[in-house]
C-alpha cells in the first residue's frame, strides 16, 4: 500500500485502526464473547469472504496477521466496500472488519462458512440522497454496512448481528438486510412495506449454534 501523505487521514487510520484492536483484545464484551465460541479467534489470520453483487464481485482475502494488518487484503477491502454509484472509497474501520470475521468465523462453526453478501458499505453523500438515507448518515465514516450472511434466513441473521451487537443495529424486513455499525448502541426497524410489529425474538440463553442453514453456497 502507497504511504498515506495527508497527515489528517493518517491520523484517521491511525485511530480506526486502533479502535478495530481494542474490540479484538477483549476489550469489548464482543470480542470476549466470541472468543468464548473460539478460543483461537483472534490469533489466527483474520479472513472475510464478501460478495458485492451490485458491482458482481467476491473476494476472500486476509486483512490481518501476525499482530499486522495485511495491506493488500484491507486495500482490496476498501474497495469492496465502496461507493458504487459514486465509485469512491474510504479506509474502512478495522472495527468493523472484526466484527464480521468474528461472526463469519463462529458462524462457519455452526452451520459451515458463508459468504457476506455485502449491499452498502462506504456511502458517499449523493449516494446518501440518492437511496433516501438520513443524514448526517453512519456510513459516511466507513464504520457501518449493510448485509447479510447467505444461507441465514433474516430473522437469524438478525439474531445472529444483535448477540454481537457493538454499535448500531437496523433490521430492514423489505431490503432483507441487517445494517450494523461500531457507533453508539441503538437499535430501530425500518418497516417501509413489510408490516412486522417487532424485529425477531430471542429466546433466553440463546447462541449461534442454534442456526440453522438453508441451501446456500458454503465451503466445506
């Protein structure tokens, strides 16, 4: 990766970057919660497998290793992640990335490894007005995204996002898609067309080993 020459994004990845540390040192009841369901979880390489199908692409690449990002991996990250419409992209938080490395990870555990099928990622403003978000709007600071796991039906992908749940959590029945940033913690539903009276429940004593796949493409 090219050095970074603008001393505020310098700062800015710098910070990010951190950030995306401190959730996979345990300093996040997330990253000891997933740790719990792996105990090797954060000291393997860290890989994500993403599949974009607006711009009809997938990758598996790893973005972390040997106590280092992997500059490649996370260059290739950032692109995934872009701005489709506006074709522009932005650092996306290491924070970010932890969480769904560490979701797709305990998932494959359970029910085998599925991709993310990635919708909106980094957004520019125009984009933002384009698809009627609100502003100022989360994805504006490559902290949140909105996806979905393949082969999870929406209510578990929504069960699975909110026992993880760091920051923001969206459930959007009428896209079939869970948005989910590491901002502050809220929650909400957009119901638009779908008339759901409340996002899916949880049973007490809940975990992610009682998904359950549909036909989905996995990796053994």
């Amino acid at each position: 990766m090219s050095a970074i020459r603008n001393p505020g994004r310098r700062r800015w990845l710098a910070s990010h970057l951190a950030g995306g540390v401190a959730l996979a040192a345990g300093l996040h009841p997330f990253a000891a919660r997933a740790q719990a369901a792996d105990p090797e979880l954060w000291r393997r390489p860290r890989e994500l497998w993403i599949t974009r199908p607006q711009a009809q692409e997938q990758l598996r690449v790893v973005y972390w290793a040997d106590g280092s990002v992997q500059w490649e991996g996370y260059r290739q990250l950032n692109r995934i992640y872009r701005d489709v419409i506006a074709g522009q992209q932005r650092p996306i938080a290491l924070g970010l990335l932890n969480l769904n490395y560490a979701m797709q990870a305990v998932l494959a555990s359970s029910v085998g490894r599925r991709p993310l099928v990635l919708f909106s990622g980094f957004r520019t403003a125009r984009t933002n007005a384009l698809v009627g978000g609100v502003e100022p709007n989360i994805h504006f600071e490559g902290i949140a995204d909105d996806a979905v796991f393949d082969g999870l039906d929406l209510a578990d992908n929504y069960r699975l996002a909110r026992y993880y749940q760091v920051g923001g959590l969206g459930y959007y029945p009428d896209r079939g898609s869970i948005h989910k940033d590491i901002g502050p913690r809220r929650s909400w539903v957009e119901f638009g067309r779908a008339h759901a009276a409340r996002p899916p429940g949880m049973r007490r004593g809940w975990r992610p080993g009682d998904l359950s796949a549909q036909d989905a493409r996995s990796q053994p």
